[in-house]
C-alpha cells in the first residue's frame, strides 16, 4: 500500500518544482522589466533628453531638414537628435518585448504625439537620406501608432485611468479626478 503513495508523492513533488519554477521566470521577467523601467526613468533624467523635449516643444514648423538646421542653434539640433533617439531606443525596448508599450505611453505618449506633428516626415527623411534608410525605424513606428489614437479614445482611456489613480492619492476625495 505505501508504495502505491510513493509514485504519487514523487509525481506531486515534480509538478509543485515545475511550477515553481515557471513562477520563478514570470517573477525574472517583470524584474528585469522593472529595472530596464528604472533605467529608462534615469536616462529621461539626464539633462540632454530633458532639453530635447524643451527644444521639441519650441521648435518652429519646417518642412526639410536644411530648413531646419539654418534656422535652429546647433545645440537645438543636437538636443532633438537626442531625444528622438532616446524614444527609438524606448520603441525598440517595446518591439522587443523587455517594456509594455502602456508602460512607455503613460509617460511619454506626448512626446511621441508632438514628434510626429513637428518631425514627420520631413525630418526622418532627412536623417535617412544622411545615412541609412531604416533610421529611428521604431520612433517612427510608435509616432504613428501613437498619432492614429483620436482624441475620443484618449478620454475614454484618461477617463478610466484617473479614479484609479486619485483613489490612492489619500488627499484626494474617491469619487475621481478633482474638479
């Protein structure tokens, strides 16, 4: 009779290691998107992304590249390259799967939206005559998705997100947003 228990106990230890362990890959999983997150806050940080977005805000309508760089300072120009590197860099981060796409439009949807009004396509194309036909390929990938969202999924989507959110600030009433 005990060796009828044994079989079982042994298959009973093998699933509970099995899932164990693919509990232990999800758990690795959302750590390293975590710190790759933490990296990509850190980087926004860094004062040359920070007055790309500066720049990108201010940056007068041009319709070349040429027109662009004799109107704007050489550190203007600097400064925009390297923002839209950094949200290449976050696209690529997304495509590849190491960061949800919501996760990277919670904080910087705006800047992926004001791209796309001020830098495409003149700018891309540019850069792509400059050097190779694929450059910032994801910036311009995201751009476009981000462009396609109409202003009424935007409210339907901040319409649902803020009583989540206000509901955990504890200053704040319950009900939602703060008239």
């Amino acid at each position: 009779m005990a060796s009828g228990w044994i079989p079982f106990i042994s298959l009973l230890i093998a699933v509970s290691a099995v899932c164990l362990t693919l509990w232990q890959n999800v758990l690795q999983r959302r750590a390293a998107q975590a710190q790759v997150f933490l990296h990509m806050l850190d980087q926004f940080k860094s004062d040359e992304v920070f007055k790309g977005s500066l720049s990108l805000i201010r940056v007068a309508p041009y319709d070349s590249l040429d027109a662009f760089e004799a109107g704007e300072t050489e550190d203007t120009q600097e400064q925009i390259y390297y923002l839209v590197d950094f949200l290449n860099d976050l696209a690529r981060l997304v495509w590849s799967g190491y960061v949800p796409r919501q996760s990277v439009w919670d904080l910087y949807f705006m800047h992926y939206r004001i791209a796309h009004e001020k830098l495409i396509p003149w700018w891309l194309e540019g850069q792509r005559q400059r050097s190779y036909p694929q450059k910032f390929i994801a910036f311009e990938e995201m751009c476009l998705q981000v462009a396609a969202i109409t202003q009424q999924e935007m409210d339907a989507y901040d319409a649902k997100q803020y009583p989540n959110y206000y509901r955990n600030q504890r200053h704040l009433p319950a009900t939602g947003a703060p008239t």
